[in-house]
C-alpha cells in the first residue's frame, strides 16, 4: 500500500485529500507546515508527497529543496498559480508533477497513480548503464564519463543526457524531451530544452557546427549518436 504525505496548511483542505487518496486504499500523514512536513517525510519514508505552496513558516518552494537535498521521493506540487513561470520554477526546483487550485479528489488520485508508476518505471531504467561511443552514462549513481574522464554534470543536465542515450540514433522531439525530463507542457517557444544542449555540447566539448554526440535535427528535435 503506498504511503502519500500531504503537505499543506487548510485544515479542510488536508482533511480532503487525506479522505480521498484513502477511500483509494492509500496510507496516508500529513502535515500543517513544512518543518513538521520534512520531519515526517525523513522519518516516515513516504512513497510520494502532495506539497501545498502556500505553507505558514516556509515557501513550498523551499520545502521542495530541502526535501531534494535528501531524497528522490516524487513530489506533487499542489499551487494556486496558474502562470507558466511559477510551475515551472517549481519544476525545475525539483517537483515531478503540479496540480492548479481548486482541484478534486479523483483528479488529485489520478496524478498520485500516474507519478508513482512513472517513478517506478524510472527507476527500473535508471538501473541501467548507458554506453554511447565514448560516453558511459551510470543511472543508479548518476554519473557521467568521457573518454574515460568525469563529466560534471547538473541534475537536469543528466537527466536530458540520459534520456537521449536510452535511445541512441533515435531523433527525440522537443515536445517530448519537456514533457518527459521536465514535466512540463510545450509551448513552442520554450528555450529550455536549446539552453540545456547548449550547456551539454560545453561539456562534451563539441558545438552545434561541429557536433560529434548531440545533433540538431532542425524543426524536429535531438539526436544522440556515437561519433562516425
């Protein structure tokens, strides 16, 4: 039975999610601010944790870094902010998923389910050590090496990485790098995915003109391939 920790400060709210997530045979905690939610999250080990934004002593955003610095547990951010310049902050702080107030039960249990099994599947494949040419990727301690050389490499950044290598030759779409590295929807002008291959082809000490690993495939998206 998944354990879910809810995070958040409205009464009413907590009692809420905590009656729906288990009415669907989920155990549950909660917290009503967010020292007491890290204390339960590092000693209740939970599977998944709802995060409300809006917390009384800390910002949720806050919260979620904390909780990065000692955990993978996926979290879902629970906000009122609908702009696309606050889900993705929380997005790139660290949050798998968001959920815009108000929301319902049954939708907030769909995002659990949906969250749970895709960390499970990610976990699965993170086992795996990737091998692209002279790039060797290892998912479980989250390492990177050229040419037999350490490459320093931010979360994101290996993230995008590893995705990629889980498909060599393959070309990946831009839409679906931000969907499935990032968790966030395509707009069409976003830049995160370029600013990151950017920050990428530095390290691997290529350029977009002289690409030797990452190549654009332009209008379409990313190939990652071994050098010819």
């Amino acid at each position: 039975m998944p354990h879910v920790l809810v995070i958040e400060d409205d009464a009413d709210v907590r009692r809420g999610f905590l009656r729906s997530l288990q009415e669907s045979d989920f155990a549950t905690s909660s917290a009503a601010t967010g020292v007491a939610g890290l204390e339960t999250a590092i000693a209740g080990r939970p599977d998944l944790i709802v995060l409300d934004l809006g917390l009384p002593d800390f910002s949720g955003e806050e919260v979620l870094r904390m909780v990065r610095a000692v955990s993978r547990v996926p979290v879902i951010v629970a906000t009122g902010f609908d702009d696309e310049s606050n889900i993705v902050a929380v997005l790139e702080a660290g949050a798998d998923d968001y959920l815009v107030k108000p929301f319902g039960g049954a939708q907030l249990v769909a995002r659990v389910r949906a969250v749970l099994r895709r960390s499970q599947e990610m976990r699965v494949r993170s086992d795996t050590r990737l091998v692209v040419g002279r790039l060797a990727l290892d998912g479980a301690r989250r390492t990177a090496e050229l040419d037999g050389r350490p490459l320093s490499l931010a979360p994101k950044e290996f993230d995008l990485l590893y995705y990629l290598a889980g498909r060599p030759g393959e070309v990946v779409a831009k839409r679906e790098l931000l969907t499935e590295v990032w968790r966030v929807p395509y707009s069409g002008t976003d830049k995160t995915v370029d600013v990151h291959v950017s920050w990428l082809r530095r390290k691997l000490g290529e350029t977009a003109r002289d690409a030797r690993y990452l190549h654009t495939v332009r209008g379409v998206g990313l190939r990652l391939e071994s050098p010819g």
